[in-house]
C-alpha cells in the first residue's frame, strides 16, 4: 500500500510539472495536438500508479518523452506558419455578409444546429445580427455582430473616462505579499495605518486587502464583513 | 530560455537511460543467457550428470541473477523478474532432488526469459510495433 501511495506522488508531481511545462493554453482552449497530449496523459499516468508490478519509469518516462515531443511540435508550429496550418488546421468563416456558408460547414462536419449552439454561446438569437461567425482551430466559435446591433462602448457615447487600472492585492489570507506592495508602490507603514484604521493589530487577521490605481481599496478582516473605502495614494502610486 | 534549458536536461536523461539499459542489460543478460545455453547443452548431451558442477553452475547463474536483479527492476516488469527468480530456485531444488526432468523444463524457462528480456529491451522493429 505504501509503495502505491508514493508511486501516486511520484506521477502526481512528474505530471503537474508536465501541464506547469506546457502552459495555461493546455488547461484553457487546446489545439488539437494539445487535446491529444492531455488524453494521452491522463491514460499513461494511471497506468503504474496502481500496478506495482510495472517500473515506475515506464509510466514516467514516455511522459517526459511528451513532454519534449510537445515542446519541439509547438516550436516547430511557432517558426512555420505551412507546419502550424498542417497541424492545427486554421480558423473557417462559417457566416458571412451573405448568410451561412454552407461549404465550410460541410467541410468541417457541422450541422446548422450545432451552429446555432455554438452562436447562441456567444449571447447572439438571431442570425441578423451577425455580421461574421469564425471557426476557430479550438473548435470555439467567435462572432462579429453587426454594427447595428454591436455593444455601445464609451467611445460611442463619447464618454471620457480616466485611466484604467487593475487592483493589485497587497495582503491575501493573512500574508503581506512584498512584490505586489512594491508593484502598487505602496509602502508597509501606509498599509500599517490602513490596518490601524480598520482597528486590526496584525496582518494575520486579513483575509484580502487589494488597492486600485484611483485609490479604491477593497478589504475584508477574517470573519468579519468586507467593506470598499478610499485611501490617498501618492503619485505614481498603483497601475 | 529556461525551457529550452528544461526540455536539453530531459533529453540528456532520456538518452541516458537509454544507454544505461542497453550497456547495463545486455551484459547482465547475455552473460546468463550465454551460461543456461551451455548449461542446457551440457544436460542433453552428457551420459552422466555430475550433480555437483551441475548446481554449482545454476547457483553460479543464481548469484550472477540477483547481482543484476536489484537493477533490471527499474526497467523491467517486477511480475517477469519474479518468474524469472523463481524458475532459478526451482532448478536448484530439482538438482539436489536429482529431478532432471523438472529441471530441464525450467532451465528452458530460464533461457527463454532471459531470450525474451533481451528482445523486449533491445531496439527493434518487431519490438516497436
């Protein structure tokens, strides 16, 4: 039993250092030879977890064997635009001014239905609407809806808006995270009087504290209530 | 840059198991292939077993085995290991009990386990298809 417990580790840690290698795109929309890598692990991996009878290194080895396999694909995919088109196909119009383009869907094995589907995923009922629908390589669709039935944006409604800026999280489940203090060019002690405010002692008792570049702090005390304040940033403060 | 780095590490590795299975293998296989065969040849021929040399090859083979045992269990399947350990046993207890049958029909196991390592770890087309 303790043999198969560290053989689960051992696999655990060869295959989380597999997906960690091979980046966020294989978790999020794969290609199709990324879909096939993440089948294939799933299958190799289990196989000497639970069979001690089998060297640990025959489940190990053919996935680090991928793994460099996957790298030398995706460079290869990366350098030629002929290679990358040959193994992940490329992105098909389906609907254009003209209606639905009936040829690309039979050539990539779709039924209107599934068409419709994929359309009404992206929040859009009705056909008119539509001004562009593409295929991509992921097997997602994207849309580009009419003009007349786009979303309005601030720059429609000629609405001027400062800069945008992201909240940056400076303390999170009870730890001071230096890096993101430094990033926001907030210093300990500004945190400290903030904490000091909010009747806190000590950073433990957080449970997040973020800033925004307009100064908009967002904080909530383990067990407590979160509440959203201001606070007076210097300037060149936040991003 | 890095994964660059990471992907050149893990090819050195690969190749190096490779090589080490190939050198490490196949001396402590033929050796003991090599041994059976005369050992196999030796009982089909001889008039008269001298029981005496005759165990003292398989405990020979035996000591050989388990020198490589300790090894081959990174890259072999521990089930065949065991087989192939057993067999070795068996033919030390047919020798003392002067059973030749039996013991024949092991030392052909053993031949043909060993014969069958070899094919599995080697390089070949048959093996890879």
């Amino acid at each position: 039993m303790f043999t198969i417990i560290i053989r689960s580790i051992i696999i655990y840690i060869v295959v989380l250092f597999l997906f960690r290698f091979m980046g966020k795109r294989q978790i999020g929309q794969m290609q199709p030879f990324e879909l096939v890598l993440t089948l294939i692990i799933a299958d190799l991996a289990t196989i000497p977890m639970s069979d001690v009878t089998i060297p640990v290194l025959h489940g190990v080895v053919p996935l680090l064997t991928l793994v460099v396999a996957h790298f030398i694909l995706t460079f290869i995919t990366r350098k030629s635009i002929l290679f990358g088109k040959f193994v992940n196909g490329k992105p098909v119009i389906v609907i254009n001014p003209n209606g639905i383009d009936f040829e690309a869907l039979q050539s990539l094995n779709l039924t209107i239905d599934d068409l419709f589907e994929a359309i009404r995923g992206c929040n859009y009922f009705n056909l008119e609407q539509i001004s562009y629908a593409i295929m991509e390589t992921t097997g997602k669709i994207s849309v580009v809806p009419k003009m007349e039935f786009a979303p309005v944006t601030c720059g429609d409604l000629d609405i001027k808006l400062e800069k945008t800026t992201i909240p940056i999280t400076i303390i999170c489940d009870g730890k001071y995270l230096d890096e993101n203090a430094k990033l926001a060019n907030v210093s300990k002690s500004f945190i400290d009087d903030i904490l000091k405010k909010e009747k806190i002692s000590k950073i433990k008792e957080v449970l997040i504290l973020t800033i925004d570049g307009d100064g908009k702090a967002y904080f909530q005390a383990k067990g407590k209530n979160s509440k959203v304040f201001n606070v007076k940033l210097l300037k060149g403060t936040g991003v | 840059m890095k994964k660059i780095l990471v992907v050149l590490i893990l090819i050195i590795f690969l190749s190096g198991l490779v090589i080490y299975e190939e050198i490490n293998v196949n001396n402590s296989l033929n050796w003991i292939y090599e041994e059976s065969l005369d050992l196999q040849a030796y009982t089909i021929d001889a008039e008269h077993i001298n029981t005496t040399e005759v165990l003292s090859r398989v405990e020979n083979i035996h000591e050989e085995w388990k020198k490589y045992e300790n090894k081959l269990c990174f890259l072999i399947n521990h089930k065949n290991i065991q087989d192939m350990s057993t067999q070795l046993t068996y033919m030390k207890s047919y020798v003392s009990s002067d059973d030749y049958e039996d013991f024949t029909a092991s030392l052909a196991l053993v031949v043909h386990y060993t014969d069958l390592f070899r094919h599995l770890i080697g390089v070949s087309v048959q093996g890879i298809f």
